[in-house]
C-alpha cells in the first residue's frame, strides 16, 4: 500500500483536490456549472478541508476524498456570493437559481456523505474502501450511528462498491428537475451502521 488515509488536506492541494472532485462529479454537474475553468476555481473557492477525507500517495498526491456534512458545515459549501465571484453577476446568479433546486437536506441522525471521488487511475486498489471505513470512524468518533449517502441511479460502479461495503438502499427519489438540469433523474439514498 502506497497511500495513506488522513482528516483534511493541506490549502496547497486545494486545486488538486477540486481537480479530482470535477473528475467525478462534472459529468453531472457540467451542465450548469461549465465551463471547466471556472467550475474549477469555485469548487476549489469553497471547498472545506476540515469537512473531507483524503487518500494520499507517497509524495503526499491526492489520490482520493469522501467530504462530508455537519452541523458546522459541508465539504463543497457555497452560496450565490461565491458563484457570482467565480462566474461574475449574470452567471453565478443563474447558476445559484438552477442549484438552489437541488435538495441540500439535513440529518441530525445519520452522518452525510458530501462527495465521494476516487482519482480514475487509482480505482480499484482498495483506495474507496479504506475511505468508506476512516468515514464510518469519523462518524463513530462524532457519535452517530449511520453513515447515509445519495448516489445517481445511473453510477451502478459507485452504488457496487457501496453494496460491497454494507451500505443498503435506504429509498430513491425522481426529478425532472434534475433529468432537465443535471442529466439524471433517480437518486438513491444509501445507509449504513457503523
């Protein structure tokens, strides 16, 4: 093993870490956030160190993170200041609109997942799992009893892992909303003890 586990990342990687968040996530997200560049720098923006896990090459490379929620925070955590910042008044107000229709729900009884991303060419190396058990010792540590996470029904790779690791389909929800903004409609919503 080649990497190591640990709470938050060092500021330096903070263009790293939104780098390996766009792999995993701009494919859903690129409709209302592109382009790149300037999804890149608000992510980057608002990410919270403090509120995310991170795997670790030898040379302190990000090859992998799992953020998550709580009452201080979450990991990506930005509001219509920080669009308007990365994307000037028109493009940040209209992309803060089309967010907005995004549930950002609560759970005071479950511990929440807020991304979870695996750099592509470190899949399959134990790097997902090794995150999935330090989150469910960060959320024991935090005294909750289940880790929950929603997953597109399309990402049947990420739902696999999930399955593998304990984590049972909890409910699943549709949005046109969604299917029009984002490119998919079904959400699954996961949970596990830990």
């Amino acid at each position: 093993m080649s990497w190591r586990i640990a709470l938050g990342f060092e500021e330096a990687r903070r263009a790293e870490a939104a780098a390996l968040y766009w792999q995993a996530f701009g494919g859903k997200l690129g409709r209302v956030m592109a382009p790149e560049a300037r999804a890149l720098d608000y992510v980057a923006r608002v990410m919270r160190p403090d509120h995310a896990i991170a795997a670790r090459g030898a040379r302190g490379e990000l090859l992998g993170l799992v953020g998550f929620r709580s009452p201080a925070g979450s990991f990506v955590e930005g509001g219509a200041a920080d669009l308007r910042a990365s994307y000037g008044r028109i493009g940040g107000s209209l992309r803060a609109a089309a967010l907005a229709m995004m549930t950002r729900d609560t759970d005071n009884q479950r511990f929440l997942v807020d991304g979870f991303c695996v750099r592509s060419d470190q899949r399959g190396g134990g790097i997902g799992r090794a995150l999935i058990a330090a989150l469910c010792a960060e959320a024991r540590a935090r005294g909750y009893a289940e880790v929950r996470l929603d997953v597109v029904g399309e990402n049947i790779r990420a739902r696999a892992l999930y399955e593998r690791e304990g984590f049972v389909a909890a409910g699943a929800s549709r949005s046109r909303v969604s299917a029009l903004l984002f490119g998919f409609d079904r959400v699954m919503t996961m949970t596990r003890p830990v």
